[in-house]
C-alpha cells in the first residue's frame, strides 16, 4: 500500500509512504493539528484497476477551534480486491485527467 501526496507534500518532506507503516505514519503526521476529524468519499468513477472518488474532509485545528472543510480528488488502486495505492489529487478534475478521463 501506498500513500501519494501528490502535490500536497509542502507540509512533509515526504510525498509518498509505503506500506502500512508509511500510511500509519502519514496519518499520525496529517492528523497531528486537527480534531473531530472526518472524511467522506462519494461520487466514485470506474476506471478499471483504479477508482477515482470526491472527497470531503472535515475537521476542526486543534489550536485554532477554526473548522474547516477541504475537497479534493483521489485515485484508489485496486489489486485483487484491495486498495493498495492512494493518490491525492487537488480537484475531482485532476484526479480524473490523471487517469485518461475527464468530468
């Protein structure tokens, strides 16, 4: 499995993490500001090995109290029924140029 920052890596030094450690590792990082933290993945598109789906990300700082809300695109990649690489993407356009199709 493995975690592709794309490019939202300005806030590591890090733009991919791979395997469960690397994604534990990712999470530990990208959660450390926020609480009430959740995430919503919906409008998924078939694109054969891989799905591409919108998601919302909704959360509070955990310094600021300020809520905030982030949508983005992602690319799942599926082998033998299981995702095994996430792709972040700065729009649902991206994510979907990304892998040969457009909305």
């Amino acid at each position: 499995m493995s975690w592709d920052l794309g490019g939202y890596s300005a806030w590591t030094d890090q733009p991919l993490f791979r395997g469960h450690d690397g994604v534990r590792s990712f999470f530990r990082q990208w959660l450390a500001g926020f609480e009430d933290y959740e995430t919503e993945a919906y409008e998924p598109v078939d694109a054969g090995e891989r799905v591409v789906v919108t998601v919302v990300d909704r959360a509070k700082g955990k310094r600021s109290g300020v809520p905030i809300e982030r949508v983005h695109g992602q690319i799942w990649t599926f082998r033998d029924g299981m995702v095994v690489r996430v792709q972040i993407r700065d729009s649902r356009r991206d994510a979907l140029e990304a892998v040969g199709l457009t909305e």
